[in-house]
C-alpha cells in the first residue's frame, strides 16, 4: 500500500501572485534587481511592483527581442533582471535574442515566461506555448526549471537569482494544488519523491505534477499499480538524470513521463478540394 507523504497540501490556490510577491522582496534587498516586460505588467502581476519600484521596470512594449536584449544589456552593466512575457512570445519570438545575448554572453538574465504550455485555452495555437521546453533545451548554457507550485516558484526565482548565468522559468497562471512539503529544500537538478511506491515511477513537472500525484492515488486505490511520484525541479542537469535512473530502478516497471504538451495535429485533405 503506497503512503502518502503526510506534509503534502491539497489546498487549491493560485501562484500567479507568487513570482510578483518575491520579486518585490528581492528587490528590496538588492537594488540591482530590475524587471523588463513586453507589455504584461497586469498578465504579469507587476502592478504592485510598478508602484513601489517605477525606476526599475522597463515596459518596452510590444517588442519582445528587443525586451531581451534590453535585459542582457542591463546585466552586462551589473544588473540583475527579470525579463517577464507570455511564454510563447518570449520563447517564440525572442528565440535567437535568448542564445547570443543571454546563453552565449553567459549573463545572468532570469526569463519568466508566464502561462506556458496551453494555459490560453482559447485564445488558441498562436498563443499556445508547447514548443518553449523544447527549443529552450536545446541551448547551451541555459537552465531550464519548471516549477510545480507556489513555494518551489518562490525557491526557484531565488535560486535564479543567485545563479551564475541565464535560466529560463515557466510560471503557469491558472490555480493548482500546493504540492512541495513544508520546509522541503529546493535542490538545483534534484527530484523530490511526492509519493512512495513500488511499481511505477511517474515523473511529472510544472503543473501536471498535481495531475500525477492524484492519477496514482485513483490508480493505487484501484489495487491497479503502486506508484511513486517525483517532480524533477529543473529539467536539464546531469544530477536530476543520476536521480531519475536510481528512481527507476527501485521500482518494477519503467518510468513514464509527463509534461505540458499537445499531439500535433492530424493534416486532413479540405473535402471537396481535388483528391
């Protein structure tokens, strides 16, 4: 029978407010912290921010190459900036500003890309941001961390900020279930096992996490399989590879991952448009 780790919340709350919340404390704390956005501050959470810092957020409005290069020219001069956008314009259009100005200088550029995955619903695929995870990844020198609530979104803009170097976040906006124990340490590269089992090891991130853990306590409760749960907290690292082989191996069947993404879709011939 799998034992449910007694620290885990299910309290539903929303962590759009988090990242602004510990912007702000920082920011208190070191007055090189500065925010660059695309003209998000209210889909940022940065009304607040704005009012008590008005020197220190550049709105560049819709322009989000030159929102990064702005951010890496601030850091070459000793800054240390957040650069906050939509995820797929940040991502999408910004893509090459992103490698030579931030990973190839190796300035330490914090990239928030707010509401990733399909959290646009209906705003449909040009805001849709399926691909960051994937084109992201595959630049050199720059962390990718996907936190799976409030408190690991809070340790992970902390740790970007002590961070030699660029690292993109994913901040999703819609309300999810708090996960991370209390007092639980966030590790660089190091998963955090939510839910003991023998079975299965289900690898999950961002907010499917949340998804994960109640798919194997349905599935657990079924007498179907005993899962254990992790959540990876970065999903680049040497460390969290280590970790995940040594997860799979204390359990009997192969590990299964999951993460924010969407089948592509199905080409279909228009009828009635030749054969």
């Amino acid at each position: 029978m799998a034992i449910r780790k007694e620290a885990r919340r299910t309290t539903s709350a929303s962590r759009s407010a988090a990242p602004a919340e510990e912007l702000a404390a920082l920011a208190r704390q070191d007055e090189r912290v500065v925010v660059v956005c695309n003209d998000s501050v209210g889909s940022s959470n940065l009304v607040a921010f704005r009012e008590e810092f008005p020197d220190r957020l550049v709105n560049v409005g819709i322009a989000e190459q030159n929102m990064v290069g702005v951010g890496a020219g601030l850091a070459n001069a000793g800054f240390v900036p957040f650069v906050s956008a939509a995820g797929p314009f940040l991502t999408g259009r910004a893509l090459e500003q992103i490698k030579a100005d931030c990973a190839y200088s190796g300035f330490r550029v914090i990239l928030c890309g707010q509401s990733p995955g399909m959290a646009y619903g209906e705003l449909g695929p040009t805001h849709h941001s399926v691909e960051d995870l994937s084109w992201l990844r595959a630049v050199a020198d720059l962390t990718v961390v996907v936190p799976a609530d409030r408190a690991q979104t809070r340790a992970a803009l902390r740790w970007a900020y002590t961070h030699d170097g660029p690292s993109y976040l994913r901040v999703p906006r819609f309300k999810i279930p708090d996960v991370t124990p209390p007092d639980a340490p966030f590790e660089h590269g190091r998963a955090q096992v939510l839910r003991d089992g023998g079975d299965v090891t289900l690898v999950a991130i961002g907010t499917l996490v949340s998804r994960a853990l109640a798919a194997a306590d349905r599935l657990a409760a079924e007498g179907t399989w005993n899962w254990r749960t992790r959540s990876p907290t970065a999903t680049t690292s040497p460390t969290w590879s280590s970790s995940r082989a040594t997860t799979c191996r204390t359990t009997r069947a192969p590990c299964c991952a999951r993460s924010a993404r969407r089948r592509p879709p199905t080409w279909r011939r228009p009828s009635g448009r030749g054969t």
